[in-house]
C-alpha cells in the first residue's frame, strides 16, 4: 500500500493509494489539466486537480466541473476558495499546534512561579520559628528588638515576593485567556466560508450529524433546505465576478437574518446553500423556504459605482425531511432532487420531496 502526502507546511491531506501506478496517473493527468487551463502548478493546486482525478471527493469534483465548465480565467482567488473549503482543516491544526505550545510555555511558567513562591514561604516559616526561639532564649532589651527588626526584615521581603507573585499570575492568566482566544477564533474560522463569512460545509457536516441524533433519540422532525441562486453564471458573465461575490454575500446575509434558534445557514458550494431545520415539519418548512424566496426577491441589486440596476436576484429552492435511519447524504440528495424540480418548473419558487412523490404517482 502507497502513501501520498500532499503538503505546503503542515500536511494538508492524506491518501492512501494502492497501486503506484493508479497514484502516477492521477499525478501525471492533473499536471496535463493544470497546464490546459493554465493554472500555476503550486502545491494547493496540484492537491485540488489530483483529487479531482482520483474521484476520492465528489462535491470537489462537481465544484472543480463548474468552475471548468464556466470557460472563464480560473484564478487563484478560485483555487484558493476550492482549497480553503476541502482541505482548510491544516490552518486550524496548525492553530492548534501552536497554541498548545503557547500554552505549554504559560503553564511551565506558571509552575515555576508557585514552586518559588512554595519555596519562599517555607524559608519565611523556618527564619520565623528560628527567631521565635532566639526570642525565648534573649536576656537583654537591645537583643529582643534586633531580633524583632529582623522578623520585619523578613516579613518585608516575603510581603515583596507575594506582591511580584500577584503580578506575575495575573501576566500568566491573561496570556492563557488570550491563548483560548486564539482556539476559538481558530475554531470559527475553520468552521466559516471565507467569502460568505456563513457556516462551511465542516460546520454542516457536525451540525447534521448532531440533528440526526437528535431526531433518532427523539423522534422530532428535521427538514433541511437546498437553495441555488438563478442565472448565477449569467449574472457573473454579465457583471463579472466582484459583483457575483457580492451578491453572495447578499443572499447568506439574507439567510441568516431569515432564521433563528439552532437553525444553520451554511455554504454548500458555488452558490447553492444549504439551511438545517432542527424541530422543523415539512410543513413548516416550506413556509420559511417561501419566506426566504420572497426576502430575496424583493431586495433590488445596484452597481454602487455607476448607480445601475443590476434587477433582481431569485432563488429556486427545495426542501427534505429526514427519515429515520438513513444518512445526510440522502436527505440532501432528496432536498437536491426537489430544487432541481423547482429550476425546472421554472425558478423562483419552492418544492418540497413531497411534491417530488406525488409527480412520481402521478
């Protein structure tokens, strides 16, 4: 069995081949693509085409056709979105990694400051006991009070330390505090669509899984919804793709304004979304979909810069219920199936699987 291990840094991906020679061609026919599409041969692209070849992700390659099939420049801003999205999970190793390290270092210093101060208040506790029986055993006046000055010396000094010791805590606690910080923040990004700024598709991933227990456990209904913007490729090839991102932008912040509670608007891929409903009906979930569908449409886009109406944006949308014991993968599939019944039946509208059942009746 053959390993390979694409890496720029920390490893970003791992593979395990069986035949080198299957390993060589995947090799061989990304670097022919690559050089056919004009793509610069860096390690993240030659990791995004040798998946793309071996088959190993299906969404990278339904992600990777669309992107070859639009016929335009693909530039590295493309390639990096690919790339953040299916092997970003490295930053946040990293981020770890080197947080760990951070935190070993505070807490070694940490230690080091009590075993000091441990060892500070056994010093003052054998110097107190000493005096106190140099204080027994004194016969004069001038003696006691030496004596005395003496335990104020020492009682002065420990006072010091305790004070420095105070300080040197407090630095400590803020430098972890800021520490567990950077874990979270290295959490949210590795869990966040870096254009949208929305959930990722390893954010969905957990979310649905957490669902799905949740509705095995309880038996609570839970719907998903699949959304895709119409004519995105036309608006792109109109306007160019500044605009195009902005109008993703638009519609995931549309998203999350339109839900609430445990609901989760994520980044599917390209500009399809994908909403997880917990404790939803199917029911229910058509009407949010509608209400969704109607938000957006009624926004108007407009070219800042030149002030033109750009016209509307709509959505075709299509809504599953989860059914006991099977996976996310085919309630997706079934949510897919009905936004693609809906693009059919002519955009800017909703469907629901059970639309998709009485058709197949019918």
């Amino acid at each position: 069995m053959w390993v390979l291990v694409l890496e720029e840094g920390p490893p970003k991906m791992m593979y395990f081949i069986e035949d080198l020679e299957l390993a060589r061609t995947y090799g061989g026919n990304a670097m022919v693509q690559m050089g056919d599409l004009q793509v610069p041969a860096t390690p993240n692209n030659y990791a995004i085409w040798y998946v793309y070849h071996s088959g190993h992700t299906p969404d990278l390659k339904r992600d990777v056709d669309t992107l070859i099939e639009s016929k335009e420049t693909i530039t590295p801003e493309r390639t990096n979105e690919i790339f953040d999205r299916y092997f970003g999970n490295a930053a946040e190793g990293q981020a770890l990694r080197d947080t760990g390290q951070g935190l070993e270092a505070a807490i070694s210093k940490l230690i080091g400051f009590l075993s000091e101060a441990g060892t500070g208040t056994e010093e003052y506790g054998n110097a107190l006991e000493q005096y106190s029986t140099q204080l027994v055993d004194t016969a004069s006046a001038e003696e006691a009070r030496a004596i005395v000055t003496a335990i104020l010396g020492e009682t002065k000094n420990m006072a010091e330390r305790q004070i420095n010791l105070r300080a040197e805590l407090a630095a400590s606690t803020q430098e972890i505090e800021m520490l567990r910080e950077g874990i979270r923040d290295a959490q949210r990004e590795a869990m966040t669509d870096a254009l949208t700024g929305i959930a990722n598709r390893k954010a969905l991933s957990e979310r649905l899984t957490e669902s799905i227990e949740e509705v095995e456990e309880t038996g609570v209904p839970m719907c998903v919804l699949m959304l895709d913007i119409d004519f995105f490729k036309r608006f792109n090839d109109s306007y160019g793709h500044l605009l195009g991102d902005q109008v993703l932008r638009l519609v995931a912040r549309t998203l999350t304004e339109c839900i609430k509670g445990r609901d989760l608007a994520a980044r599917y891929g390209g500009e399809e979304f994908l909403i997880v409903l917990p404790a939803t009906s199917i029911e229910n979930a058509i009407k949010l979909a509608n209400h969704i569908r109607e938000t957006v449409a009624g926004k108007r886009i407009i070219n800042r810069t030149t002030g033109e109406s750009l016209g509307q944006i709509t959505l075709s949308i299509g809504t599953s219920r989860y059914r006991l014991g099977e996976d996310s993968e085919a309630l997706i599939k079934r949510a897919d199936e009905a936004l693609y019944a809906a693009k059919r039946s002519g955009r800017n509208c909703v469907l629901s699987e059970n639309e998709l059942s009485a058709s197949a009746v019918a």
